[in-house]
C-alpha cells in the first residue's frame, strides 16, 4: 500500500517532543486561509473532525486529516511533512519551538495512485 502522508525524522523528533508535552496529537492541512496552506498540529481532540474531513494517515503515530474539498485538488500527491526554522501559524503547536511544519508533495505515480486507500 501507498502511503498519501509520509514524515521525515527531523519532524517526526519534534512530533515526539511535543507529545512529551501535551499528550496525544492529531494534525489537520490547512486549507490557505489565515494560517496558509500548513499542517497544523493540535492536541488529539482539539479540533472537531466530520465527515467532510479525509483521514489521509498517520505520522509519528498522529492522525493526519485533510479537508474533503481540499484533497480532491490534493488527492493525487503525496505529502511528506518536514519541519523548517521559523515562526509558523500561531495556532499549531510547534510555533513556540522555533519551527514549522511544512508540507511538500510530488505527484504519484501511475501504479502507486492505484494502491493508494482513497478516491
């Protein structure tokens, strides 16, 4: 199986320091708005999810959603989620750290879109 949401070990460290710090974690992809196109991360359960909401995978042991809008535009890449020197949206947790997740894409290909878990 294809993963849609990959993370890389610098991100996935910071992902665990923040669990040290506030317990279990859930990400959502922004969509552009105020905070930009960013995945931000929040305590498990702080931001509601629905059913317009895609359950695209997990990092570092984390739900990692989209926006069902937005993964029709999205839902032929796959995202990997980095983390970068900086000040990112206010919102997400790792913002008092220094850092900010970003999310980087590539298109996939033929044969792993098919193996992917969404339409």
């Amino acid at each position: 199986m294809t993963e849609r949401v990959l993370v890389t070990g610098k991100a996935a460290e910071y992902i665990h320091k923040l669990r040290e710090q506030h317990g279990p974690l859930m990400f959502h992809q922004s969509g552009g708005c105020c905070d930009g196109s960013a995945p931000m991360c929040y305590p498990e359960g702080e931001l509601l999810i629905d059913s317009n909401d895609v359950l695209l995978g997990t990092i570092a042991g984390c739900s990692f959603y989209m926006s069902n809008d937005q993964f029709q535009y999205w839902k032929h890449t796959q995202l990997t989620i980095d983390v970068t020197p900086g000040r990112g949206a206010g919102f997400s947790l790792e913002a008092p750290l220094g850092v900010r997740f970003i999310t980087k894409s590539r298109m996939f290909l033929e044969n792993e879109l098919s193996e992917t878990t969404h339409d």
